[in-house]
C-alpha cells in the first residue's frame, strides 16, 4: 500500500489490512520521501508509522525523486501480489502529480493487481508539498520558451501602437513579462527575458528607432530601471527557490533522521537494522559500516566517509549530491546505533558478571553450613561402619547406612540445585518445547522423590498435554513436591485442570504455611523456611523452578491452602493438535 502523507494514510490502512486479513496476506505499507519537494514533515511520517503498527503492518520509506518507480520496484522486490494507491476524492483536475504517478503505477505494474481507492476529500495540510521548488525538464524548457517568446510577442503586438503610446508604459508590460518568465522558477531564462526585452525596447521604441543608440536620458534611465527591477525579480525568486530546495532537503533528512533515531531507541538489534532500512530507503544492493576505511580505493565504488575511522561503503546505483549529503547524516546515526547497541551488549555482561558475583558471594557464605552438615553425618556413619573395634548391631548398622544414604540424597540435590541455578544465571538454559502428557511426566517426578508415593494425584480424563521440556518439567515437580512433603508434610496432592488454553498443576500441602512476606520472597535464591533444620538446602530449588517454568514460557506463584497451608500453582501452555490428550 503506498501513502503519500496528504491524511491519507489512516483510511488507507484501515481498507488495506481487511484486504489483506481476507487473503491471508502480509501488508507493506510505502512512503516515498522526494527531496525535490517539500516532503513529509517528521510528525506526519511517524503518525503514518503508528497507523501502520496498529494495524500489524511493516512500514518503509524510500528517498527517491520517481515516486511510482519506487513502489513498484519495492512492490517487486517484495513478491507483491496487489498495490493498493490512495486517490483522493475530487482531486480530479486539482492533483496532476498525484494522477500521474496513479496512472504510472497501474500501467506499469505488470502481473501485480493494482487497487486505486478514493479516500475521504480533506483539505490540504500546510505541510503538503504544492507544485514543488524543484524544475524538471519540461518546465526548464518552458521557462526558455517563455524567456524568447514572450519579450517577442509584446514586441510584435505594441509596434503598430507605438506613436500613440508612452515608453514608460511599454515599459511596465515588459517587466510583467519578465517577472512572468522569472516566477517560474529559473534565473538564467529570467535574465535572458531581462537582457531581449531591453534590447527590443531599445530597437523598436526609443528614438532613434532600430539603433542601439538611446537619444533621449528619459528614455535610458527608463530602461535601466526596468531592466534592474526585471534582474532583481529573477534573482529573488531564484533565492527563494534555492531555500526551498534546501528546506525540503531538510524536511525529508529530519523525517528519515527521525525514523532512524526510533529505531535506535527501540530496536533490539539496532546497528544491523538501521544498515538494512538505509540499504531499502535508498534503493541500494548492499550497505557496509566500515570502522576503518582501507586506504585504497573501494571495489564497491562509492564510500561515505563519517568520521576519521568510519566510513559507510555502497554498493548501488550512482546517488547525487543530495542523497549523499543525507547518508552522511545516515551514517552517523548508524555509528551511535553501533554505539548503543556495544554499550547495551557491554552493560548485558556487566550484569551477567555481577550477577555471578553475587551468586559466588552468596553461595560461599550459603555452603558453610550446607554442605558441612551433610557431609559431616556422612564421615561420621561411614567412620563408625569402618572401625572394627565397636559392635554395631544390625539395627545399628541400618541406622548409620540410612544416615549415610539421607546425606548422599542431600549432597546430590544441593549439588543439582547449584548447577541448576548456575545455568539459569548464565543463560545457558535451552528450553526443547514438545507436547507432553502431563501425568506421564508427574509419575516420573514423584518416583525420585523420597516419599513421593504418597502423594495424591487428582487429573480430569479430558486434561490436555502441556507444551513444555519433559526434563525441566520433571525437575520442577520434584523440587515442588520434595519442598511440599518436607515443609507442609501429609497429605501433599496435585491437581490438574485446564483453563484459557494453559493447563494449570496445584501443588497443595496443608502444612504451617507461610506469611505474606515468605510468600513474596519464595522463588528469590537463598530463602530459606527453617534455617535450623539440616535438611532445608541452600533455598535453591523454588528459585531453580520459576527459572526453568520462566524459560518454558510458563508461570508459577504460589497462595495459601483454604484450610491452612501453602498451594504453588504452575500454569503452562496446552498442546494442542493428535498428541494434545496423551
């Protein structure tokens, strides 16, 4: 869909994206930045850009003078199917270059449908570019004509009146010629006017009559005025068309500049997105921010130096002075885009880096006691089995050999827990997301659980799979289950359900439960419910189970049990297709 800044863009949007919805397609909408013209100011480019997001729709801007070429060769290099082109109501006979490129468009377009729509007659803003500053070539050659033809004409039509006309008057038709030829815009057929329309003033109505000689001072001082005030109008008007160049070479460059400055700000990835928007806006094959040119010269031809150390090298079509001022400026934003985007990555690994700090500090001052508790009943049951100097009796020897089994569970877990906690810090877990059944993986959670048979599972017979990693799921429901038998005791069950496309696991234990202020530090590390008990671990696992239900897409909050008790409730995405019911 291509708009032209002229309050169109709404409505067109508006049409476009239902015609898209209906045939499943993607939607580009185009604006095409002329810096011939007087352009889009920045604001109706970004209110454009905010239609375009709303509707869900990708939004480019090309700098190009032919504003129909550039559709279509975007249209084109996108596989386009249909071109949908605004066209206001009533504009007939008020808009030329808005029919013409219209027109160019659809006879042009080739296999691609091509959709004009009328939308709403609105007045033109006071942005809205008018009959542009810029001369194209059959307006040059008009103001050449005009410069010839008009001091000949008023020649040819005041000589037969001559006698009975004054020289001053002639005069001042003369210099409305002149000022006619200059209003369109070029200076040199303008003085052309001014230097024949003296000449043929001179030959033909100041005696003596077909000489150069003018006899009467009246009569040259006449001359020299209109000739002066005629040069003046032509170099004003001149001027005037020069700074309205320059304006709109700087309305298109402040509306790009803008649009480049939003993708910095917000954009993931900013550096390589603003070099792929600059490559389309400017209808190159390839664009390269070279940190430090190479002294030779560039096979790509053409090389845009930012800064002692920078340069933006193009490969593409010849680009003219203005197009090249720009990328200039585009250059420069693409430096701080790959400014940003090192200080993003650089502030990333600080953070990554203190929070490893932090973990280390914390697990140092966490393994103390931790580890030292399990590993000294460990010693101390594998010292006593090992001296055969005690009589140990077989009741004993069970009791020292389940003491050392207590303790290896414990060390395991601790250990499981730290290299869990270690991968979710250094963002090395990768979530592989399959359906799966979810009581298949409950089963196989409970039975590496110490007591996990005796948890009570309540699952309706219609429960969807979930989408999820079956060896992150299963770690989560261990850890879940091993906090809820250890902290709530029995009875500990679990319950199924499915809501709003997510299936819901409540894990439920009726123990003492937790105060508001545990509840809202449970999933922090290090937390820990009954720091005197030896078997309660570094507080790891309700932490290592939001960061792997987090990666899985999931949630997990935990609430009071009616009745007394704590209840965390892990919510995830239901599968959905064959495998959805296992």
């Amino acid at each position: 869909m291509a708009v032209s800044g002229n309050g169109d863009a709404e409505a067109l949007v508006e049409h476009a994206a239902r015609s898209a919805e209906r045939c499943g397609a993607d939607l580009l909408v185009a604006h095409v930045l002329d810096p011939r013209t007087q352009g889009t100011p920045p604001e109706a480019v970004e209110s454009m850009r905010e239609h375009a997001a709303r509707a869900g729709a990708s939004f480019h801007t090309v700098v190009a003078g032919d504003a129909a070429g550039a559709v279509l060769e975007l249209a084109r290099g996108a596989g386009a199917t249909r071109i949908i082109v605004g066209y206001p109501a009533g504009a007939r006979g008020r808009s030329p270059a808005r029919r013409g490129i219209t027109t160019t468009i659809a006879r042009h377009a080739g296999a691609i449908d091509v959709q004009i729509v009328a939308t709403p007659p609105s007045e033109r803003p006071p942005h809205a570019p008018g009959r542009g500053p810029a001369l194209g070539r059959g307006r040059n050659r008009a103001a050449w004509a005009a410069a010839i033809l008009v001091p000949v004409l008023l020649t040819a039509g005041f000589v037969p009146f001559k006698a009975r006309l004054e020289l001053g008057d002639v005069a001042m038709t003369f210099l409305l010629g002149t000022v006619a030829v200059a209003l369109l815009g070029a200076w040199r057929p303008a003085l052309t006017a001014v230097a024949l329309s003296a000449l043929l003033l001179n030959v033909f109505y100041t005696e003596p009559f077909h000489t150069p000689y003018i006899a009467d001072p009246h009569n040259r001082f006449t001359l020299a005025v209109m000739a002066v005030v005629a040069a003046a109008v032509a170099i004003i008007v001149h001027r005037s068309a020069s700074r309205a160049r320059e304006a709109a070479h700087a309305r298109t460059e402040a509306a790009l500049m803008s649009s480049y400055a939003r993708t910095i700000l917000l954009d993931d990835n900013p550096a390589d997105t603003l070099l792929a928007r600059i490559r389309e806006d400017f209808g190159l094959s390839s664009v390269e921010l070279r940190e430090k040119p190479a002294p030779a010269p560039s096979p790509h031809g053409q090389e845009i130096p930012i800064d002692a150390t920078t340069a933006l090298v193009l490969d593409g079509p010849e680009l003219d002075e203005a197009r090249r001022s720009m990328l200039a400026s585009a250059g420069v934003q693409a430096v701080l885009a790959l400014r940003h985007q090192e200080m993003t990555s650089t502030a990333a690994e600080a953070r990554r880096q203190s929070d490893a700090a932090a973990l280390r500090t914390a697990l140092l001052s966490a393994l103390g006691h931790d580890l030292r508790t399990p590993l000294t009943a460990l010693t101390m049951a594998i010292g006593t089995l090992q001296d055969d100097t005690l009589a140990i009796t077989a009741a004993d020897r069970r009791e020292l050999l389940s003491v050392a089994d207590e303790s290896t569970r414990q060390l395991r877990d601790l250990v499981d827990n730290l290299l869990d906690s270690s991968r979710l810090a250094t963002g090395a877990v990768r979530p592989l997301i399959r359906p799966h059944g979810i009581d298949d993986v409950t089963v196989r959670a409970l039975a590496s659980v110490r007591g996990g048979n005796a948890v009570a599972l309540r699952f309706p017979d219609d429960l969807p799979g979930v989408l999820a990693d079956a060896g992150l799921l299963e770690r989560v429901l261990a850890n879940l289950a091993d906090n809820a038998l250890r902290h709530g005791g029995a009875p500990v069950s679990i319950e199924a359900r499915p809501i709003d496309g997510r299936v819901s696991l409540a894990i439920i234990d009726h123990g003492p439960g937790l105060s508001p202020a545990a509840r809202a530090q449970l999933f922090e590390p290090f937390q820990r419910h009954g720091d005197r008990d030896r078997t309660t671990g570094i507080g790891l696992g309700m932490s290592v189970a939001k960061g792997f239900i987090t990666a899985m897409g999931g949630t997990i909050e935990a609430s009071d049990t009616p009745g007394g008790g704590l209840t965390v409730t892990v919510a995830l995405p239901a599968a959905t297709g064959p495998e959805a019911r296992p």
